[in-house]
C-alpha cells in the first residue's frame, strides 16, 4: 500500500482517519471555471495505489489486460492464474548485474522440478503438440504461437520436459527480442513467456539464429510463447491449439480420484454431460471443474455443487438472493459490500454494509429512522449464507504485513454478476447505492476509495450513461483533488474492462472546455497505460494533442507531464514510447516539444525498482534504435534552456544509483559520449559532474570521476606531438 502525501486529509463529515491520511474527499461538483485546488499526490503514487487495491475481479475479467507494470509481477493477480494456464509453474527471478551484456541483462529463474512432475501428471496433449517436439528437437529453438488461456504456457513446459532437460529456467518477461541470445548461459530448458512484440520491436528470424548458436553451443533448447502477431519477419511460429475439454477433465479425474473404475460414471453424469456440451472449455476451466467431478461422492450437496457450477449458475443465484422476499435487506446490503471489496478484510465489508443498510432503510421507509442492530450473525455464518468463505492472511501496509481476515465468494466472478444485477435488474435501489458508493469516495482509506472505483467502473460497464451521469461526471468536475482522482480511477479501470467508447471520452476530455474533466482525462491517461500497454500510442497523441491546445496553467502541465512520464513505465513499449518522443521534438508547436522533454526528463528523475534508468541498463542500450533515442532525449533535455536545470538533477540519480549497480555504470560510460557534440555539452557535463560529491560526503563520487575522465581526456604532451616536428 502507498503511502499518500502527508498533505492529505479525511473528508468533513468524516472523523480524521489516525493512518494514513488520504486525498481530501469533497465531492461538491464544481460547475464553474474555478481554479482547481492544488495536487495532493504524485502520479507514480496514484498509480501504485490503484494497482495495489484494484480487486482480482476486475484484473480477472479484462480480457486484454497485461501490461508490464502488473503482468511483470507488481500485481498478485496479474497474468499467470489458473484462468490463463491450467498449471502456472513457480518462478524465482536472480538478477544478475555484472559488467557484460550478456550479465547486465540476465534474469532467470529455474522452475522446481517437482511443479514440472506435477503438470505431466495431467497434461494433455493436443495434436499440434507431437509436430512442435519434433520442430524444437531439432531446430532448439521453437515460437509456439497460439490464443490467450489456451495452455501455451504449459504446453511449452512440456515440450521442454519431454525433451529430458536437467532443468527448465523461466526468462524475464522484459526480454526482447535483440537479447534472446544472451540469455541462454546453461545446457538446460528455457521459456520465455508471452513475448511482447511491435512494429518497433519485431522479432526477426536473425534473432532465432543467434539463439540457435547459442544453444548448440550450450545444448540447451528455448521455446517462446506469444499470441499470433504480424510483426514475426522471417519466423514461422508453430501454432499451438488446445486439447479438448473432455480429455483435460479426463486426465485431472484419473489423477484425483484413486479409483480409476470411477471415471465413467462420473463422466456420465448429468452436470458432467452438461458441461461438456456448453461448447468449448480453456484447459484452465476443465481443469477447475475436474476437481468439483472429483468431491462427487453421490449425495445431494456434491450434486448441487456440479449444478451450481459455471456462470449461469451464480447469474441465477444472484437474481434469487436480490429477488428473494425472505432475504432481509441488511442481508442484500451485506451481499452487495461483499461484492465491492471481495478479497479485502472482512471487517471493511462488515462495517460498510452497514452504511449501506442505512441508505436503502432512508429509501424504502423515510418516515423511519434507521436502525443498525449492535450485535449480529458471527462472520462464518454471514460468509456462508452468501456462499463465502475467510481466511487468515497477510495484507500489506504502510508498515508492513499485518495479519487481516479476508472473506471472497466461492465463485470468483460472483462479484461482477451481483453489481450488474442490482444496477440494470432492480434500478429501484440506485439512489441507495449511488449514495452509498458516494460516501464510499470520500473516505480515509485508499482501498475504499479505490473500491469504490472499481464498484463504479463495473457498474459502467453495464450501463455506461447510467455511470457517467449518477456518478462519474459529477466525481469528474469536482473542484477537489480526492473525487477527481476517484473519476480517473474509475475510467481507467472501465477501459480495462472493454467498457464502450470510454477511450473515445477520454480522448475528448482531454481538449474539454472544463478545467476538470481535462485534469481528469488526462490523469487517466497515465494510470491506464500501464496496465494497457497497446493503449500508449492513442494516450501519447490525446495528451500531445492538449499540450498542442495550450492555455494549461501550472497544475493542469504539471498533470500533462507526470501522465506522460508514466508511458515511459510501460517496459514492453518503452523503445516506441521514446521514438514517438524524438517524433515530438520535431513538432512545430513549442508547448508539444516542451512536453516531450519535461516527461522524458520526469521519468529519467526517478530510481525506483523498474525505472527507465534500470530498463536502460538491462535491455534499452542492447537495442540500437532505443539507445539512439534516449541519447537524443538526453542531449536535447541538457542543451534546452528550459530544462537543463531539471535533465542535470536527473543525470544526477543515475550517477547515485550507478554507485550501487556496475550495469548503470557501464550504461553511463557508454552513453556520455554521444551527449557530447559541442564544446557548451562537454563543459556543462563537466561542471557538473566536476562538483557532483561521493555518497561518504568526499569530494567527488567515484563514479562521476570515471566519467568525467571520459569526457575530459588527460591532455597530451606537445613534445610527443608529431605535427611539430
């Protein structure tokens, strides 16, 4: 959890929160042309709190998501569940930060033997498998090219585990393609999962054949996973097509259940026959169904839980605990908070229902006043009327792991099917919740904030005017920092979820004749593209497109280029992103080079695990085109006036951090020299590396000194000059 300013306060009609304080949560709209109050939290900031309390559901149900941000294991329910693979292998990362290439940009880890076991215990092979072992038996090299949660993964794993590797090493997500060949050291198995390729990063048939060298060299064998992609030039990747359901359910029974007489008869079961017959099932959603067949032992519950098994099933048992008469209706409003911070602390559910609770009371008895019974139900049995369950686990704080009970419904996709029916199927209860997810943005906690984000964004989804008009909009053109960052959050996350024509909004707020749907667009901007790598052309031109406008006064360019610097987060598109800033510095309008510069220069100032500065080191000065670009960012930010001051303070963290990492310093010592084109370049350098003191407080660090041997060569004796003799 991120810490917030320490600017920030709690609403006004709210008790001041103890820790942490949040953004200030007015929510008054702002109908005018005032002047917006001032930032209370950095972009980066937001960014990770939306990361950290977004809800599984949501991350769940994007069907595109997978930035690098999270799907690079900043996010615990980021890419790899059990929804894309029926089997996710364990992966321990080293980084290795030596003073070689192929060292510098190495991370692996080995995937434990006994994971491996257990998948071929149950893996099923398709028949596009046979044809791939023979191809990577004999060419080392295989690009396995198939869909999303088809079992690519796995079935890569296998390839390698039939091969009989002593081990199999999981690569780095941020391997590119121009590095494959560098990262095979060992005679073992590698797997580079879901590689990310663009029109600026293709993966070219050359790369395969130094990865080949390589591994003929090693004797180990690589395969890579990706989804069918135009920018393959030269490669003829092997499609991978996924084995059939009722062979994946196949071979999970038989490794369940002990009997293997059994399997018949629970294959022709009704539930079992239904399934089946529904159409085609990812390897994940058989696997999962398999060990619900697998509990069957003939009695009634065991028969329910196969019937209730699937999404109609929790769409109709949502209808019936919303439409339920008997269901009283702190019981629904119970439900409904269990939805909005499903996989959180119970007591927050708990507490918030509550609240809840007393706006449908106001609603449907107004001449009543509400009444909150003290004492209730313990929480297991709450938890198992609405078929959930807790558990003890660590949450993490601003002061680190603290042991919280958290409740989740048994379906995971109960949440998303709950929310949408109470908001489309019983429009009757809007006022309530509308209230309640207002009173929701205004809170202390950024977790309730955020949830109450997410709420709003799912319920956009199923029916975005609805959203925009009852709650968004007027979250939006709040004059006040808290409700406009809760507006951001909510797009960014309805985008995630392929809500209708929210990229279109944004875009058009972006140039918007309100000062805070402006602000707000555009901070949704920064917290989307990380999570939506393909989405960081589109956010550039919006944002360019505002900086070419004009007319931003200090906190709306402040915003403009902290959004910016955020597209240099996104590590897959990191080399496009600084190639559209070089395109940028040749616009013919001053505002859309000055913000080119400034969020180059904002994302360079920045050393946190995963920064531009690190990227650079790893991967970026391995690929020619991205070296040259950030050299040309670098050199322009230092000799522009109105940046030099910023790009010399930047310059300066990546003197500090090189003191502690030889790759940084390796990749300083290799780009100074292309900064230094004119006699101005060299002296401004050499000032200021001249007075850049060690980290012990002595003279000069280290590290400046090396490089400032560089730049400034010892100078020759003339008697040794041959063109005086």
């Amino acid at each position: 959890m991120t810490a917030p300013s320490p600017t920030d306060r709690g609403g006004p009609d709210e008790a001041a929160p103890p820790w942490p304080p949040g953004p200030r949560p007015d929510t008054e709209a702002d109908t005018g042309t005032g002047e917006p109050e001032e930032e209370t939290q950095e972009a980066r900031a937001a960014q990770r709190e939306l990361v950290a309390h977004t809800p599984g559901f949501i991350f769940g149900e994007a069907s595109s998501f997978g930035g690098s941000l999270v799907a690079g294991a900043q996010h615990g329910v980021s890419a790899g569940g059990s929804a894309r693979d029926v089997f996710l292998g364990g992966k321990t990362e080293i980084h290795h930060h030596g003073t070689g290439p192929a060292s510098a940009a190495y991370v692996s880890g080995e995937i434990p033997r006994q994971r491996l076991d257990a998948l071929a215990a149950v893996f099923v092979e398709s028949p596009s498998f046979a044809a791939a072992l023979a191809r990577l038996r004999d060419e080392r090299v295989l690009v396995l090219a198939g869909a999303r949660s088809t079992g690519r993964h796995s079935a890569a794993l296998m390839l390698l585990h039939r091969l009989g590797v002593p081990a199999v090493h999981a690569l780095s997500a941020e391997t590119g393609p121009a590095n494959l060949g560098t990262q095979l050291p060992s005679p073992a198995g590698h797997v580079l999962r879901d590689l990310t390729l663009s029109r600026n990063r293709p993966l070219r048939d050359t790369h395969l054949y130094a990865a080949r060298d390589r591994l003929a060299k090693t004797g180990g064998y690589l395969v890579v996973t990706l989804e069918n992609s135009p920018f393959l030039l030269g490669v003829t990747p092997s499609a991978w097509e996924p084995p059939e359901a009722a062979a994946v359910l196949r071979a999970h029974l038989a490794d369940l259940r002990k009997e293997p007489a059994d399997i018949p008869g629970l294959l022709d079961l009704a539930p079992v026959r239904d399934f089946l017959a529904r159409g085609a099932h990812r390897p994940a959603e058989a696997a999962r169904f398999a060990a619900e067949v697998a509990r069957y032992d003939g009695g009634e519950q065991a028969a329910a839980r196969l019937a209730d098994f699937g999404h109609a099933a929790v769409e109709q048992q949502c209808r019936e605990w919303l439409g339920d008469p008997e269901t009283t209706l702190r019981d629904k409003a119970f439900l409904i908070s269990l939805a909005v911070f499903d996989q959180a602390p119970y007591v927050l559910a708990a507490e918030l229902a509550d609240k809840l609770y007393v706006h449908f009371q106001r609603l449907q008895h107004p001449e009543q006043p509400p009444e909150i019974p003290v004492f209730g139900l313990p929480a297991e049995t709450r938890l198992e009327r609405a078929r959930a369950e807790g558990e003890l686990r660590d949450e993490d704080t601003d002061w680190g792991p603290v042991p919280q009970f958290t409740a989740r419904f048994k379906k995971e996709n109960t949440p998303r099917v709950l929310l949408g029916e109470v908001w489309t199927g019983h429009p009757s209860a809007r006022p309530a919740l509308v209230a309640w997810l207002k009173e929701l943005a205004r809170d202390g906690r950024p977790v309730v904030r955020t949830r109450a984000a997410a709420a709003a964004a799912l319920l956009a989804h199923a029916d975005l005017p609805s959203a925009m008009a009852l709650l968004i909009d007027g979250w939006a053109v709040s004059k006040a920092f808290g409700p406009r960052i809760t507006a951001a959050n909510t797009l960014t996350l309805a985008q995630l979820l392929d809500a209708p024509v929210v990229l279109r909004l944004l875009t058009r707020w972006c140039t918007d004749g309100h000062w805070a749907r402006r602000w707000t667009a555009i901070r949704a901007f920064g917290l989307l593209t990380p999570l939506r790598p393909d989405l960081a052309g589109p956010a550039l031109s919006a944002l360019a497109a505002r900086a070419r406008a004009g007319g931003s006064d200090r906190t709306e360019s402040k915003n403009l280029v902290d959004s910016t610097a955020l597209l240099l987060s996104v590590g897959a598109r990191r080399g496009e992103m600084l190639s559209e800033l070089v395109r940028l510095l040749h616009h013919d309008t001053a505002s859309v080079r000055a913000l080119a510069l400034a969020a180059f220069v904002r994302s360079c100032d920045n050393a946190e695990e995963g920064a531009l500065v690190e990227w650079y080191a790893d991967t970026g000065m391995y690929e020619t085109d991205s070296a040259r670009d950030l050299a040309t960012l670098w050199r322009t930010a230092l000799g522009d006036r109105g940046h030099t001051r910023a790009a010399l303070a930047a310059l300066r963290t990546w003197v500090r951090l090189a003191e502690r990492r030889p790759d940084v310093a390796q990749a300083l010592e290799l780009l100074l020299p292309a900064l230094v084109v004119t006699a101005d370049d060299r002296k401004r350098l050499g000032h200021e590396l001249a007075g850049m003191p060690a980290p012990d407080g002595g003279a000069r660090s280290p590290v400046a000194d090396r490089l400032l041997g560089l730049l400034i060569p010892s100078t020759p004796d003339p008697s040794r000059d041959p063109s005086r003799s």
